[in-house]
C-alpha cells in the first residue's frame, strides 16, 4: 500500500507542475550522454525552471486526470520535461540552442498557458528576443515621443532667443 501512495503523490506532484507552468515541453532526449546531459541541466538553471526525467506512466496519469488526452500519445520513449514558471522565451531558446549545438534532442509537444503547442509554435517562442530586451524596446518606443517633444520646445526657445538678440542688435545699430 505505501508504493501506491507514494505513486499517487508522484502524479499529484507532476499534475502541480503542469498546472502552475507557464511553459511545459516534453523532449525525446534519446542518445545524449550525460556530460550533454548535465551542460543542458546547468543552462537551465534559472528560477522558475525545472527539468527532469519522468516516468511516461506516472505522467500519462497526471496528463489525462488533468484533461490533455489530446497529447498522451507523444508520451512515448524517453522523456524529459522542462516547466517553466516565470520566463517562456528564455528556456524555449535554451532548449532550441542545446538542439542547434548537438543536434540529438527533439522536442515532442509542449503546454503554454494551458494550451497543447506543436513543436513549430514552441521554435516562434524561442526566437522572440528576450523579455530583457523586448522590455528595452518598449522603453525606447515611449521615450522617443518624449525625447522629440523637448528637442522641439528647444528649438522654439533658441529660435526666440535668436530673434529677442536680433532685435537688440537692431536697437543698438540705430
């Protein structure tokens, strides 16, 4: 009886998972030694992120009390499966540049703010720029009307202080 509890709470725990993260991809991590491995585990050290190899029966379990049956069939082989709490770009490009690098992992399907993602979709995400600098493009999108609005009051406070100079000069001629 303890072997089943202890399975249950291992579905429990992986049902969490996949219901908290805001980006859950599965991967086929077939013929990567584990030096690939543990470099692809250090890249994904971030907060927020989690990688691990889970048991298909264990997830199938937790996959299908959770309403996905959609996916349940690219639940096969060896699995490795990254939830992602905080950032969805940068762990998505992590994965997209571990395949570029070695060429073994392959990505099977995905979860983005519980809704099912091809393989295809999760590749867009990963080649959006980064929330750093997503955010720095925003930021110069609002200065630039700022910046352009003071050059014009400038220019219109020189133009008269050329025009006030230009009177004087003309009283101090005659």
């Amino acid at each position: 009886m303890p072997k089943i509890e202890e399975k249950k709470k291992i579905v429990a725990d992986i049902e969490e998972k996949l219901r908290s993260a805001n980006l859950v991809i599965f991967a086929d991590y077939r013929n990567i030694n584990v030096e690939e491995m543990s470099d692809l585990r250090n890249k994904l050290r971030a907060p927020g992120v989690e990688f691990k190899v889970l048991k298909n029966t264990m997830t199938r379990f937790a996959v299908k009390n959770l309403g996905y049956e959609d996916f349940i069939e690219h639940i096969e082989g060896p699995n490795a499966v990254l939830f992602s709490n905080e950032d969805m770009v940068g762990p998505a490009k992590t994965m997209y540049d571990f395949i570029k690098q070695y060429k073994k992992l392959e990505i099977k399907i995905g979860v983005l703010e519980g809704r099912v993602v091809a393989p295809d979709d999760i590749k867009a995400l990963a080649d959006l720029p980064s929330k750093e600098v997503l955010l720095a493009q925003v930021v110069g999108t609002m200065q630039a009307p700022i910046t352009s609005f003071a050059y014009v009051l400038q220019a219109n406070l020189s133009g008269l202080v050329r025009a006030l100079n230009q009177v004087k000069e003309q009283k101090e001629a005659s």
